[in-house]
C-alpha cells in the first residue's frame, strides 16, 4: 500500500471514529530539503488550530505488522489528548511590535530548498541560508515555531536586515548555546530512550575522540549557533585553536580541533556517509566540511 492509499483510508476512518463534530484532513507538508510527509489534520468545532499528525511513520508500523485498527485507535488517543478545548488567538501575530522579542534564526541547505527560498527572506550563508521564524510559547500549544514568509515581512513593512539583526539578539538569548562532548551527548540521548549504555570499548571509543557537539539547549535547530556573535572565538581559547565544522544536521554540528593528523577527504567522505545513512532526509544540513580559522575569525568551506 502506498503512502496516498494509506492515507485515504486513515482519512475515511478517522471521519466515521471522530463523527461529524470534527473535520478530518489529509495534506502534503512540504519539509525541510524539499521532503514532502503526509500529514493528519483533525480540526474540533469551533476551533482555530488542528494538531498535524504524520502519517508516514504509522505506514511503517502497519507495513511491518501492526494492525489496521490498533493505527486507527493511537491517532484517535492522540486527537482527543491534542485536541484544544478553545480556538487560539492570533491576531497578535499581526502586529511586528507584539512579535519582534521572539523572531529567531536557523540554518537550512540552500540545495534542496529553492522552491522553499523564494517564498521566504533568507540571507546567504556559505551554502546555506539563514531563515527566520517566530518561536512561539503559549500555554495552550506549547511552544513552537511559526516560519516568517515574504508575506509576513510585508505585513509587518520590515526587511531581511532588520529581521536579521532581532533574530541575532533574540536566538542566543532564548535558545542558549551548549558544548558537549560526543559522549555526553550519547549518554543523553540514550537515557532519554531507554536505551542501554554503550559498552566499555564503545565508551572508551568515544571519550577518547575530540570530539565536541554544539548546539543550543532545547536540542532543536542548534546549528544555527556556530553563527552566535564571538561563539566560535571563545571556543577557540587562547590557544588559538582552529577546527573542522561537521555539519551534522540542522539541529548540532560537531567540531573536532585540527591537529594536523585529520584528513580532510575522510571527514568529507564521513559526513556524507552519515547524512546518508544515519540522520533522517529532512533534518540534513549539508554535506560540506567546515573550518573555523581563528586567525580570520570566520567559517569556511574547504571540502
């Protein structure tokens, strides 16, 4: 069963187990990268904001054996525990005054996202490009992210450089950065899914690689953060150190001091092969090798 086949019938289903109080939608989000999911959208009576369910990751539960109806029974747990009790206001959105605190920057590929760019302001970074969004926080969504378009910038009679210049002020202050080692990282990641610890060669594997992964806080969309005014400078020290950037998705990059003994090629060939095997198509950042130089005090591209 394809993707849109699937849907259809989840869509159907979902009509008949919400009943007519709900409008139940399927549509194609377009994600980072040019990646198109399918997503869910149930919307309650007299309701504003629909919690958007992917689809694509329950086409594989069902492929690999789960049942129709047990699919069927985890989207209808969750639309009822998402499901808003009123319709969110919005019309503060409207306003650049009520919103300039909270306009952020991250990082996208410019590959994979022309259609993308023309709609949206952006400044060039290297290969990659500097968007905008809203970070949203609210007690009745949560928090979120709401991405500035080319309409929103005219609604708003701004510009890409006064955009650029909040988004710069605002990002580190809402979203602080973090240095850890790979290490750490795993540890994290591993206790947040339950997982067991690596084994004691893996463990002394990954201590001993200088290693280090940057990103902000929240773990979302912190590669931005090899942009933070005098960041890379500070990690520098006063030792002067200069490092290779590997781009490890849109959400951390991992920095590795240059001793003189890495191959360039191979830390080509290694982020390559990782985008390719290991980090999920819509989160790739790029498939270049990066080098902090603290000479020039700037980020380039060498491979």
């Amino acid at each position: 069963m394809d993707i849109n086949e699937f849907a259809g019938k989840v869509c159907n289903a979902m009509r008949k187990t919400l009943g007519a109080d709900c409008r139940v939608e399927c549509k194609e989000v377009r994600k980072n990268n040019g990646v198109i999911l399918h997503g869910l959208l149930v919307l309650g009576e007299n309701r504003n904001v629909a919690p958007t369910i992917y689809l694509d990751t329950f086409l594989e539960a069902y492929e690999a054996g789960a049942t129709f109806g047990s699919i069927i029974q985890r989207l209808e747990d969750i639309c009822r525990e998402d499901m808003l009790r009123e319709s969110v206001d919005m019309e503060f959105f409207r306003s650049f005054e009520k919103v300039r605190d909270r306009i952020c920057y991250r990082l996208i590929g410019r590959k994979g996202n022309e259609e993308l760019l023309e709609d949206i302001p952006y400044i060039e970074f290297l290969d990659l490009a500097i968007c905008f969004y809203y970070a949203y926080h609210g007690d009745a969504l949560g928090d979120g992210t709401i991405l500035i378009h080319n309409s929103h910038m005219e609604l708003w009679d701004t510009c890409t450089a006064e955009l650029f210049g909040l988004a710069k002020r605002n990002t580190q202050k809402l979203f602080p950065w973090v240095c850890s080692s790979l290490a750490e990282v795993l540890d994290e990641i591993g206790a947040e899914d339950g997982g067991g610890q690596a084994s004691a060669e893996e463990d002394i594997f990954l201590r001993e690689m200088p290693l280090q992964v940057l990103s902000n806080e929240k773990r979302t969309h912190g590669a931005i953060c090899m942009l933070y005014p005098d960041l890379l400078d500070g990690l520098a020290g006063k030792g002067q150190r200069n490092f290779y950037i590997l781009p490890s998705s849109v959400h951390e990059v991992i920095l590795l001091t240059d001793t003189g003994a890495e191959s360039a090629g191979e830390l080509k060939r290694m982020v390559t092969e990782v985008n390719r095997t290991q980090v999920a198509p819509e989160e790739v950042l790029s498939d270049s090798l990066y080098y902090y130089d603290s000479t020039d005090k700037r980020v380039k591209i060498i491979f």
